[in-house]
C-alpha cells in the first residue's frame, strides 16, 4: 500500500475547505434577497422612529413652547397691571369690560421687549418706541401690529370654559371663578394690522 505524504494530506484538506467555502457562499440570487430584505427592515425602522418621533410632544408643558397651566390665584385684578411670566415670554392681562388675554412678550417691531409702564397705563418698547394697549392693542410706533397673544383657555370652577377666539380677543370672564388658565405658548395669534 502506497504511504500517504504530507503533501497530499494538505492538498486533501485545502480542497476539503474550498469545497465547504462553495457550499457557504450564497448564490447571486441569495445575496440580493438578503440586500432586498435589509434595504426593507431599514425603511421600516426609519418609518417607525418617525412616527413615534412625530407622535411625542415636541416641548415639555411648563416650557417655552409647550403649554402653561396657569394658576387661578396668579391672575391679575382688572385694576392691577399685567402679570410678566418670563419662563413662557407672556404677559397676563386682564383688561376692564373685555377679559383675559395673555400676550407674547416680544415687540412686534423688531423684536424687543416692551415693558408694562404703569404711570402711563400702556406697554412701551424701549428700542424704537412703539406702545401698546393692556389689551395689547397697537397705539403708535413703527410696530406693523399688536401685540401677538398666545391661545389660551380659561376653565371655569362650574365646569364651563371659554377658547380664545381665532382673532385672539380677550376671553370675557364676568366674574366667574376661574378653576385653571391654559396658555399654549405653541399657538401664537397675530393680529391683522393695528388693531
Ligand atoms: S422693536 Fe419695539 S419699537 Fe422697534
């Protein structure tokens, strides 16, 4: 019987693996179901992360963006000045014979601040002068309009409640005790011109 040499052992076994290397590798067909299929599991994820994305609320409540529960007490009397809340950049004002209105802090000029100065019962921009009524309401300047204002609901301790009208009037609260304030600082109302 012939002896078997090293030589032919390693050749037996490097064809032994080729063999298995043949058998492991997947066919042309194969390898693009497997593109096919990760190119799907991909889409479906993206998908997925973008729905649940869209579905969570994009600011938190109590922030800048998101909505404020203001409390009852905080509420300004009508005779009393409008109340500042810089965490929501607002003002709460509660005008005479009209109601509650929140305004948005920001001029609408060129973006300042303007300030509630009680002496002369308006706001007035510090940069370039422009002045407000309480109810937010243009009175001159280079403002191009009112103040925006900031869609709110107040809830009354009945069980009623009233939504700010689309035009951002002051919401009429005659004299009804008032369960909790909503101000969506995600919803800001411009009004049309100067008025
Ligand atoms: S930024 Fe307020 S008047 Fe110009």
């Amino acid at each position: 019987m012939a002896s078997i040499t090293a030589g032919e052992t390693r050749a037996a076994t490097q064809r032994k693996a080729e063999a298995q290397v043949e058998v492991a590798a997947p066919s042309r067909r194969e390898f693009l179901y497997y593109i096919w299929g990760a190119s799907i599991a991909l889409l479906l994820g993206e998908a997925t992360a973008g729905i649940i994305w869209f579905s969570l609320p994009r600011f938190k409540e109590g922030t800048f963006g998101g909505v404020f529960s203001f409390p009852p007490d905080r509420v300004p009397a009508t005779d009393a000045g409008p109340l500042n809340v810089p965490e929501g950049r607002f003002w709460v004002s509660n005008v005479p014979d009209q109601g509650l209105v929140v305004l948005y802090g920001v001029c609408t000029h060129l973006g300042c601040l303007p300030k509630w100065v009680d002496a002369n019962i308006r706001f007035e921009c510090p940069c370039h002068g422009s002045k407000f009524e309480k109810s937010g309401l243009y009175i001159e300047g280079p403002a191009p309009r009112s103040l925006d204002r900031f869609s709110t609901t107040v809830i009354f301790t009945d069980g009623t409640s009233e939504t700010m009208s689309a035009a951002g009037d002051p919401i009429p609260l005659n004299g009804k005790s008032i369960a909790s304030v909503q101000i969506d600082t995600g919803r800001r109302i411009k009004r049309d011109g100067k008025v």
